[in-house]
C-alpha cells in the first residue's frame, strides 16, 4: 500500500490562512528538511523575501516531489490560487502568446507559492508598473568549471571598485550556488537592450581591470574555464535570477544571501542555508531593505558602450532566452 499522506496544516500570515498540504514531505533528502520547514524558513525571512519580488513578474522553480523528483519552470500562475494572490500579465512576442505570472505583494503569497511546491523564486528585473523598464541592474558574477571562490571574491572587489568610482550603490549577495550577484537600483527610462548594453560596458571595464581573472566572452565554449564570466545577458528580457533569501534547488537547502561588503573575503556560500539564515535575518534585518533609496542613472554607462563600440567592440548579441510561455 502506498504511504499515507501527512494530514494538512494551516497556516497563519497577517491576515490570510494558507493550507500546506503534506507538510512533512521531505525536499532536501541530504538534511531531510521538509515542506513545512520550507515555509518556516519563508516565513522567518518574510521581509526580506517580498522586499525582492514585490511587484515583480516572478517565475517559479517548483519540486512537487522535493529534489529526487522532477524540476518544473513555471511561468503561469497554477491552478487553483486563492482570489487574493496577484498576478501580472506578460506578452512573450516569440510565440505571441501571454502568461499571467505571480505578483508577490505580500508574505502570504510567497507561502501560497512554497504549498505549490515552489522551492526558488526567480523575479523579473523590472516590475508590473511597466515590465517593458527595468528598475534593476544585475551584475552576475559567474565562475567558469574550473574558477575557485577566491576568484569570485576578487572580482567582486574590482566590481566594486567600478560601481563606486561610478557613484552607484550596488548590493551584493551570494548566488545560492558558486557565484555572487550584485544588485543596482537603476531610474526605469530605458528598455532592456538599453540596460543590457549598459551591463555589458560595466563588464568590459571589469574585465580590463582583471584581466587575469573575468572574461566577457560571448560563447562559453570559448571561455577559458578559469575565469569568472561577468554575465550580462542576465539583464535581458525574461531572464532571471534566484531572488534575494530564495532557497536554491541543492542538496543542502542552500540561500541566496546578502551580504555585506566587508563580508566577501569571509563569507562562504555553503554557510547560507535554510537553517542558518532566519537566525542571520533576525540578527542583522534584511540588507537589502533601502536598497530603493540608492538609484543610479545608467548614462555613465551608455555612454561607454558608445566609446568602446566607436572602437570596433562588438554590441552585446541577441541572447537565447527561452521567451515561451
């Protein structure tokens, strides 16, 4: 006979009561977390997590059957969401076809998401206000096959040392998995292929200022596997990244977890878990909670994209995202 179903719990956040069913399903086998303990990490985290998708159109990394089963993209909202969850409605030209994605507004529509077997939140870089304009500038510090942390450490500093010559303010955080991300809120006057191209001057400059170590090489087969690929495509239209304090789909219930500047050199992504990270959140708050007083005009940067490709640099190519609904 098949095993018996855990019965359901309820859940209480703010106003609104949300039924998790199968509560001790377990989704990471190597700690035997389980659903439920999904939703208590999501809960303890509440702020910092809706501070990262509010009003974002939000795609979804769900395990109906924890991480031993099968991983699904979901862009549509799924069947069944209470009245009160929002959602907003994109066009993918591709297939010319729409999706109504989530809209987290608030703590309970990210539990909603957890009881539909959610485990990673991936937010638009703009939000439903106008999806066309992007509010956020991200700078994906990516480490080829064979590039070690130290790297990634190293690049972050000379990133760092750009955005500030720059004046803009960028917030950092681990990946979740073996790079860093570094978020900057931008002025929404520009479309993606404006903030994109503007990505890609920032990465060039990067990359001439370690040239050891970063390469911005379109091609990943051409890439030297030592080296950290500044990933710019990261800002085109409907691709996205694993959201501030969104747990990761790896065996130890990894986070993607700010972190202070003057952390880098100490901070280890493998110590960001779902089991670490509320004790972190009630400690230190959420680090990107004023992340939307510090916008950065990105003019600077769109004028050194004219300047490098008034000599002879290649604008940024058409990226192959997958825009189907």
């Amino acid at each position: 006979m098949p095993a018996a179903k855990s019965p359901s719990v309820e859940i209480e956040v703010d106003d609104r009561v949300v039924r998790v069913s199968n509560p001790d399903r377990v989704y990471f086998p190597e700690s035997g977390a389980t659903k439920l303990d999904l939703v208590e990490y999501y809960l303890a985290v509440g702020p910092g997590i809706v501070n990262a998708l509010y009003e974002r159109p939000c795609m979804l990394h769900r395990f109906p059957k924890g991480l031993a089963g099968d991983k699904v993209h979901q862009k549509r909202l799924p069947a069944g969401a209470p009245p009160w969850v929002e959602t907003v409605q994109l066009h993918f030209p591709r297939w010319n076809r729409t999706a109504d994605e989530l809209c987290v507004t608030e703590p309970a529509s990210v539990i909603w998401a957890v009881q539909m077997s959610t485990v990673e939140f991936h937010p638009w870089n703009s939000r439903r206000g106008d999806t066309e304009r992007p509010d956020e500038w991200r700078i994906d510090l990516d480490p080829g096959p064979l590039c070690e942390y130290a790297t990634v450490r190293r690049v972050a500093h000379v990133a760092h040392e750009v955005l500030e010559e720059l004046g803009a303010t960028g917030f950092p955080k681990t990946s979740g998995s073996k790079g860093m991300h570094v978020y900057v809120r931008i002025a929404p006057d520009h479309g993606f292929k404006d903030v994109r191209r503007a990505a890609l001057a920032f990465a060039r400059e990067v990359e001439r200022r370690a040239p050891d170590d970063v390469t911005t090489t379109w091609w990943k087969k051409d890439r030297d596997p030592h080296h950290l690929f500044v990933d710019y495509n990261q800002n085109a239209r409907d691709h996205t990244i694993a959201a501030a304090y969104s747990v990761r789909g790896l065996p130890d219930a990894r986070v993607s977890t700010p972190i202070r500047w003057d952390e880098v050199d100490a901070a280890d992504p493998r110590d960001f878990t779902i089991f670490t990270v509320p004790e972190r959140f009630a400690d230190l708050g959420d680090l990107h909670a004023d992340i939307d007083d510090h916008v950065f005009d990105i003019a600077p940067l769109l004028e050194w994209a004219e300047r490098d490709e008034g000599e002879g640099a290649a604008p940024p190519a058409e990226p192959e995202g997958d825009d189907s609904a």
